[in-house]
C-alpha cells in the first residue's frame, strides 16, 4: 500500500524527473545523466522498450516512471 509521502507515479516529462534527480544542475545535464543510469542499470533499458519506451519520445508513461524508480529509488 502506497503511503502520501511515497513518490507519486505519473507521467513525467524527462526533463521533469531528470531534474528531480538531479535538481543541482541544468535539465538538459540531467536527462543526458539519467539517461547514462538507465543504460547502466542492468535489464532496465530492455524492460523500457519491452512496454512501449521510446528514446525520442518527451514523457515517460507511469509504468516506465514506475520500472525506473524500482530500479533506480526514489528522487
């Protein structure tokens, strides 16, 4: 069960959760830098693209923003 202090799952534009990462540095710097962790991050990129991600895309659905901070934790 999903306490109110836990992060909301939504859809987020990159920049938006980039920048909730990384809020010390440009949105540009922070979804170039995401980017690098969910390349990293084994099996993450594979289970991206196996529900619909597509890199030139500007949002993340809630399931990807899900898969990604099961991964990576909260911002």
């Amino acid at each position: 069960m999903e306490t109110e202090d836990k992060f909301p799952i939504r859809s987020y534009s990159k920049s938006e959760l980039a920048s909730l990462y990384l809020p010390h540095i440009t949105s540009k710097s922070a979804v170039c830098k995401l980017n690098k962790w969910i390349a990293h991050y084994p099996g993450l990129w594979n289970a991206l693209l196996e529900i619909g991600f597509a890199p030139k895309s500007h949002y993340y659905t809630p399931a990807q923003v899900r898969l990604i901070v099961q991964a990576l934790g909260e911002p």
